[in-house]
C-alpha cells in the first residue's frame, strides 16, 4: 500500500488546480475513474446513466492540461513522480481485474 497524490490541473488557468490523496495506487485510480463520471454526469445531467469505454476515457485524461501522481516510495522514503501515461496503464490494469471478477 502506498500513499498516493494526485494532481490534477483541469485547464491552462493555474488556479484551477486540486489535489487528492489516496492510501494505495488502486484508489487513486478509481479516483481518476470517479472524475470522469462525475464529469460525463455534469455534461449529461438528464441522463439516468452513464456509460463509457477505456478509449472515451483515456482521451479525457489526454485532454486535462495536466494529470499526475505523486507515489511514496517505502524503500527511499521519498514520493516519486508518474505522468498520464503512467496512469492509464494502472487504470488499464485496474479495470480489466474488475472485469475479470464480474
């Protein structure tokens, strides 16, 4: 389990930046799943449900000026930098296990 920081800057405009912090990598990507619902709910907001695919998602991260994470490194004890790539190959790896126990 390591603590994890996600730093997300949505557009150009610096003060629209925000961070959250997740006890394992896991739920930081859930977190970056979660973002983009809560995004396709604010576009589509009479809508009884939302569904995507990977691709619909992945071009949403492509589109955020900036995504990254901050992960701890136990052995070092220092947070080590991932970029979006980094983190749609988590989410890659992290849905096909949910979809694999469906």
């Amino acid at each position: 389990m390591a603590h994890t920081i996600l730093l997300v800057q949505p557009t150009k405009k610096p003060e629209g930046r925000t961070y959250s912090d997740y006890e394992t990598v896991n739920e930081c990507m859930e977190g970056v799943c979660k973002i983009y619902e809560e995004h396709l709910k604010r576009m589509n907001p009479n809508s009884p449900s939302i569904t995507y695919d990977i691709s619909q998602l992945f071009d949403f991260i492509d589109d955020l000026a900036d995504l990254s994470c901050m992960v701890y490194q136990q052995d070092n004890q220092m947070y080590a930098p991932f970029n979006k790539d980094w983190i749609k190959e988590k989410i890659y790896i992290l849905l096909r296990k949910q979809a694999g126990k469906a």
